[in-house]
C-alpha cells in the first residue's frame, strides 16, 4: 500500500487502489480500543439525473432517492435486518447521507470481523420488494415531518433556496413526501446498480490495524467486478449569480436564527488552500476574538459565535455564516460592512498569525476520534482530497493570499440571508 | 489508563488520568452544589458571567485571543444536574506540546487561563461588573425562552419536571425568568463568593503530561492556594417521587408528537436496571424500537435512557399525533412482558453487549472518561471500568425479571399539536 506520512501531528495513511477501482485508506491508531469502517459511495441526494451504464439512456429519479437508497440497504432477504446484527453484536452502526455521498459505517471495540462480514455482506447484496419499500415510506415519511420542524434544517434549506435557482442541493436531502410517494423497487435497483460499484466507493479504516493485513481482509470480502469508467451525471445549469437575496420563514423559535450565504465560483484548483483561507477570513471577520463579534455580543445581537463553514462540492461552493440574533437584519448589515472594512484595510499580521495557529489546532484535533478521521476523510475523498493536505498546505497561506481571496469570494451581490423567526403574536 | 485523586484541601480534589491516545490534554474544573429554587437562576447566570472577563483578561476578546495563540486551545463551559446536585462545569481543551510548530508550555498557560476564568473573576467595587451582568440576565432569558426549540429535549424535561413537582430535581438547570428582575451585580457576586467558598470543587486533567510538574503547577497557583478547606453536604434525596399514571398533555405548534413516560424504579440492582433499560429501549434491537418502529411503524424514533442517580428511566418517543393511544399501549405492554420475564437469553446478551461497548469506548473519549469519574465521585461509587465491565456481565435473567417487577409507570407526557 501506498504510505503518506503527515510529519506535524504524527498520523500516517495508507492507500491502495484496486483492482475493481475501490479507492481503499486505512488510518491505524495504536493503541486505541475503537476500530471504525466506513464505505461510502459516490451517490448523494444531488444524483438526480444520470447516464445509465446498462442502458446508456438518460435517467431522471425522483428527489430523496440516495436517502431512501440508505434505509433500505439494511434489510436483508432472510428477514433480518443488518443494523440489528451489528447492534446486537455490541456494535455501534449507523448510516448517513449528505449532498454527494451516502456512508455506511460501524464503529466497535469488540467483534471486528463479525462486524466487517455483515458490512460487507449488506453494502453488496440489496434486497428490494414492493412490500419493503412501502413500508419504508411511512417511516420515512416520519422522518421528513421531523426535518419540516427543525428550525435549524429549514434555516439551511432557506438559504440553499436563495443561493441557487436550480441546484438539487435546495431539495431537502430526505426528498418530500410527494417525491418519496414515486420510488419502486425498480428505481432503487437502478440506482444502486450504477452507484454502488467499488469504482465510485471509498472504504476507510480507522483504528489498532496492521494495514496490509486489513487489505487482504477487505478484499477477500469483495464480489469479483470489472472496473468501470466515472458515471456521467447530469446537473441542471446553475448561473453564478443567486436566486434572490433573502427568504423568511416562520416557525417556533423563541430567537430568530440566521444564515448569511455567499455563493462562490465552482471549485477550480487548490481547493484546500482556498478553503483554509476562507476560514482564516471568516475567523477574523466575525470569529470569537473578532471585534466585530466583541461589538455584536455587547449590542446583544449575537448569543454567542457564530458557526463559520465554507462547503463545496464539483457542483456547488459557498461560503456560510450562522447564528441565533433577536435582529439577524441588523446582524447581516453589520457583517456585509466589515467584510467592506477588511478589504480596504491592512491585514493585521499579529491577528493573522494567532488565527492560522488557532485553525492549525483546529485540523489537529480532529485526529483525537476514530469517527472523525473517518468520516473527515471520506468527504474529503469524494471531493477529490486526500484529508492530511489540510495540515501540509497550510504553511503557504499568506496575507496577499487572503486579500486576494476577500476581493474575489466575498462580494456582497453574492451575499444572501436566510431567516426562521418566531411566528408573529396577533 | 490510570486514574489518580489527589485531595489537594479537604473539598477540593485533583484527578488526573494518564493517556497517551490523544492530541489534546483536557482540564476541566466542576463546581457541585445543592440544587436550589432559591440560587438556581443566580448559578446558571454565575456560569455565563464567569466567562465573561478575570482581572487578568478583561473581556471575552481577550481570553478569546489568548487561547487562540494557544493553537486554538478551546473554552466551554455548562450546567447540569447529576442526582440532587446542581454543577457547573468549565473546560479547557489544548493540544498536547508533541504536536504543535513552536515550542510552548500549553498545559500550564491553559491551567491557569482556566483557573483565571473560575476562580478570578473581573470585579469593580466589590462586584461583578455592571455591563455583564445585564447582558448575561438577557442571555440567560433567551436561554430560558430556547429551551422550547429543541422538542424532544424539551419534552423530557418537561415530563420529568411533572415527575418532580417542587421538588430539587424537576427544577430547570438554567433556572426562571421571574427571579432575573431581582438579581444585580452586586447580590450576584455575594453568591458567587458563596459558592466558591462552599462548594465541592473537582478538577480533571486527562492526557499526557509531567504529574510532578502538573501537580506542583495546580498546587502553587496562588488562586488554588487561596482557597479554604470546606466540608461537602452532597444531596441525594431518594425516590421522593412515587405518584402512578400522571397524565400530562401540553399543546404547540409541531407536526410530530413527543411522546415521553417517565417511569419509577425500585430496584437498587443498579446494573440489573441497566441491562433492564438496554432490553427495554437501549438501541435498535431494543423492545420499544423494535415493537413502535418497526413492526407498528409508529415512530421515527423510541428508546429509553436510564438516570442512574435518581432511580428513574424515561421512555422517549417521536410519533404521529393520532398514534398516542397506539403507541401507549404497545408501550405498555412491552414493560408489562419485562416483568413476565418475556425476554430471550439473545436479549440480555445484545444489551449486555452494548452497554460493554459503551463502557470500552469511554476510554477512547476524554470527556467521557472524565464525566464517567465524575459521576463515580459524586455518587461516592468507587468501581472502575473493568469492575463495571464485570458487574454487568454478571447480571442474570432473575436480577432484570426483579428489578422489571420494580418498575412503574409514573408520569405521561405528550406535547402534542394545537
């Protein structure tokens, strides 16, 4: 296996890419009694439309496919279901699906290979009936009502909704219950036959491993398959400009929460740099020792620091900031005019070393959980990265970097404002 | 993993736990005390103020850029009860020398940063000041007007404040609107001094260090050395709430229904009542998911947690309005099959299992392995993990159908829609 040592904080990887085109990267963490798998495929709830490698047609699924996709690989055809295996074992399992990946993953202290035999034996034999999946809508159904009530999933939903005027990534990830009521057997095996092939997966270990003993483990585990080529997916054209500046929604919450969006270009080269950047930015602009959030706090508009985030994939990028405010307004008024500020001042090279140490330990102590490594590099791969460039790209940031990205990320026609505030008392 | 207590006053204890799989070294110091319906708003408010300033740090920017010159060196703090105890908690999480660019003596700045916040608040004229006091009273009214937001945690305080009606633990840990009109800078600060003087007072440093050099470090600080001896009352009332069936139904806008039971248990088999509680609602082989999710299909989510220091277990559910009854009766039946012993061998073994698992990942997690020694500390319990490992494996079908017989619904609440 291919060996990457990252000097810094002391961790190694090591990569080997099959046969089959399944991308394999194994972490070990001696001495540590959790062990965590994770295997993901390329397939997230922004997939909707795709060329069928059986067929070669142009296929449309309906929204929250990935999603539903995810339920029903746990159901097997003799009548269990491998989440209750695997939990039975003492095993912590569980399954997630995010814009442009779904993961299945266990974590455990105790019965590894057991656990990696049911993982292995689920992810790759499906089981779909008219039956199952009917079944499933209910409960996915109740699932969805759960989001429609959270404050903060709506906030996030509300500012995709600004962001773009046709990117998928605005469609609850779970899809609707209109959306969910049109999935068949049929459509999930379609689906899973175009994206669940080693070629467009990952598979990450984490945990006291010998890796190349773990490899030959993984692979005796694997059906035979064919490499196959990248699957051609089809996205709706996204303008760079946005959808519209601001969307308001009323539930019940005590204070307002917000979210302030910046839609950036699609990612080009040199992401991690750019994305480290960004945060050195959003940490001086409005971070916990940011005068601004010093000034927001005083005023009482802010309840405490803001969550910073910038996300991308090949289809999206933007830039997100949010928090609880009693006047988000007032808040986003205020953040729009100091990033003016940051611009046209000098960075101030004291401030900048502080933030890029304090982001520097951020990185670090990501490497404290097995999850977290886990799923850190799992998205990280799915968007082409392996997750240690983080800490070695770090050292080429400077200041004229950071102006330079200021100028061009930040431009306030890009900006957005998503709101869920507390109904109107009559 | 080794575990070492030193008594550094009477009252005052250091905990320090060895580690080498980690990053980080985390400290952390708790402030135990009664809970009160008196002092609780005045506690929670101590809490937000603290991290406000010291006399050394002024403000929050400040401490803020302090700790971000310590790599990002994080500061949290919160509130809790554990048994009739109310605890304010204090952290501070840094990376660990071995993995930073520049040589620096992180463990001890971070200490005394901590002990700067706890122990050295920012005061003026024999208070605290003026300004923090009146933003943190609004903070901790939006706190107090939050707790709605999250509905299933909601819904289970709620349920378990209709099980403790007036009594210290069905008290709110961030306290009551009413009693912030009558706080000030002044008769703050007065139960601060208070509190500090009286209070159990335990800190944890988990992770990898010099104890010689840690112990002399924490033992010297002028603001540890300051402190005097006190002599610690810890509360636990037993099982002063026995009502049977209460039925409690509170309206809001929401499109799923919590459904929460909160039920009494007799049983003093404190391991017996865990593995009751993984059978009865602990994961996904659990009789409540299996029984409401799965084969009813009745609920997004059903499980149970099991609060170890008062003797009681709460069932939480998320359903659909119209499936209460439903869902109450196959609730019902599943605690009346546990006192029939209706449970297989498969059962016990799944449960014991799970709770293992989450006893072996404790030590791979630095805030649960201290919060577990906390725990321990507070209950005076002195069984480490291996010993906890064992006692659970040693519990028998007859210890669950005993403790089953124990148990009794107490309180019913559903939040439910308009």
């Amino acid at each position: 296996m291919e060996e990457r040592i990252c000097k810094k904080i002391k961790e190694k990887c090591y990569m080997e890419k099959l046969d089959n085109g399944l991308q394999v990267i194994i972490v070990p963490k001696r001495n540590l009694q959790k062990k965590y798998i994770i295997w993901a495929t390329h397939f997230g709830s922004i997939d909707n439309e795709f060329i069928d490698k059986e067929s070669g047609n142009k296929i449309k699924i309906p929204d929250g496919v990935a999603h539903f996709l995810e339920h029903k690989m746990f159901e097997q055809k003799d009548g269990t279901d491998s989440l209750y295996t695997l939990m039975a074992l003492g095993i912590d399992a569980n399954a997630y699906t995010t814009n442009d990946h779904t993961a299945y993953l266990f974590e455990c202290t105790d019965h590894f290979y057991e656990g990696l035999d049911e993982l292995m034996d689920y992810v790759q034999n499906p089981y779909f009936t008219d039956e199952n999946v009917e079944k499933e809508k209910g409960i996915i159904g109740q699932e969805i009502q759960m989001y429609d009530d959270d404050p903060g999933w709506q906030l996030y939903i509300g500012a995709m909704d600004c962001l773009y005027k046709n990117n998928p990534i605005k469609i609850d990830i779970a899809g609707t219950i209109e959306s969910i009521s049109k999935i068949t057997p049929k459509i999930l095996y379609k689906c899973y036959n175009n994206f669940y092939h080693p070629s467009n997966m990952v598979f990450v270990a984490v945990g006291d491993f010998e890796p190349n003993s773990l490899l030959e483990e993984i692979k005796k585990r694997l059906k035979k398959s064919e490499n196959r080529d990248e699957i051609k997916r089809i996205y709706p054209e996204e303008k760079e400009e946005i959808n519209k500046k601001l969307e308001e929604k009323e539930m019940e919450v005590s204070t307002p929460i917000f979210m302030i969006g910046i839609k950036d270009k699609l990612p080009e080269n040199d992401i991690v740099k750019k994305h480290i950047g960004i945060e050195i930015i959003l940490n001086m602009l409005i971070g916990k020792s940011s005068k601004l959030y010093s000034k927001l706090y005083s005023e009482g508009l802010l309840m405490g620091v803001p969550d910073i985030d910038y996300e991308f994939s090949s289809q999206y990028a933007h830039v997100l900031i949010s928090g609880q405010s009693v006047d988000p307004k007032k808040v986003n008024e205020e953040v729009l005019k100091e990033i003016e500020q940051m611009k046209s001042a000098q960075i101030d090279k004291q401030e900048f070393e502080r933030i890029k140490k304090k982001i520097y330990g951020d990185y670090a102590v990501e490497y404290n959980n097995v999850s977290d490594i886990g799923r850190m590099f799992v998205a990280d791969y799915i968007k082409g990265i392996n997750s240690f460039e983080y800490i070695e790209k770090f050292d080429q940031i400077d200041e004229n970097y950071i102006k330079e990205l200021l100028n061009t990320v930040f431009d306030e026609n890009k900006a957005i404002l998503s709101i869920v505030k507390g109904e109107a008392k009559n | 993993m080794s575990l070492k207590t030193i008594d550094i006053k009477e009252g005052i204890k250091l905990h320090e736990i060895k580690t080498n799989k980690f990053k980080t070294n985390l400290i952390s110091v708790f402030l135990t005390s009664k809970l009160s319906r008196e002092d609780i708003t005045k506690k929670a408010l101590i809490l937000t103020i603290l991290r406000r300033g010291t006399n050394n740090l002024q403000s929050q920017e400040e401490i803020n850029k302090k700790l971000e010159e310590l790599y990002g060196a994080s500061f949290d703090c919160g509130i809790d009860k554990l048994g009739d105890n109310h605890v304010l908690k204090f952290y501070i999480e840094s990376l660990n020398e071995e993995y930073i660019y520049e040589k620096e003596d992180i463990l001890n700045k971070s200490l005394n940063i901590l002990f700067d916040i706890v122990f050295n608040p920012l005061v003026e004229n024999a208070h605290f000041k003026e300004e923090y006091v009146n933003e943190e009273k609004n903070n901790v009214k939006l706190i107090i007007e939050g707790q709605k937001d999250n509905k299933s945690a909601y819904a289970t305080q709620r349920c378990i404040e209709e099980m403790y009606k007036d009594k210290p633990y069905g008290l709110y840990k961030y306290g009551y609107i009413e009693d912030l009109d009558k706080i000030d800078s002044k008769n703050l600060y007065e139960t601060y001094l208070e509190l500090i003087k009286t209070c159990k007072i335990d800190i944890f440093v988990s992770g990898n260090f010099d104890d010689t050099k840690l112990e002399k470090g924490i033992i010297e600080n002028q603001l540890i050395s300051k402190l005097e001896p006190r002599k610690i009352e810890l509360l636990n009332e037993k099982d002063e709430s026995n009502q049977k069936e209460n039925v409690v139904k509170e309206s809001m806008q929401i499109s799923q229904g919590k459904l929460d039971i909160g039920l009494n248990v007799k049983s003093k088999n404190k391991n017996a009542v865990s593995v009751y509680n993984a059978i009865l609602g602990g994961g996904a082989n659990s009789k409540l998911f299996q029984n409401v999710r799965e084969k009813a299909s009745l609920a997004y989510s059903a499980g149970s947690i099991y609060i170890k220091p008062k003797g009681k277990i709460i069932i939480k559910t998320g359903i659909e309005h119209k499936n209460y009854e439903k869902t109450l009766e196959i609730i019902k039946k599943q605690i009346e099959d546990m006192k029939n012993g209706k449970f297989t061998d498969e059962d016990i073994k799944n449960a014991k299992e799970l709770i293992i698992a989450s006893f072996k990942s404790m030590q791979d997690e630095q805030d649960s392995e201290i919060s577990f020694y906390f725990g321990r500390e507070i209950q005076r319990e002195s069984v480490d993990i291996e010993k906890q490992i064992k006692d659970i494996s040693d519990v028998t079908k007859e210890n669950i159908v005993e403790a089953a017989n124990s148990i009794e619904i107490n309180t019913i609440f559903f939040l439910t829609k308009e």
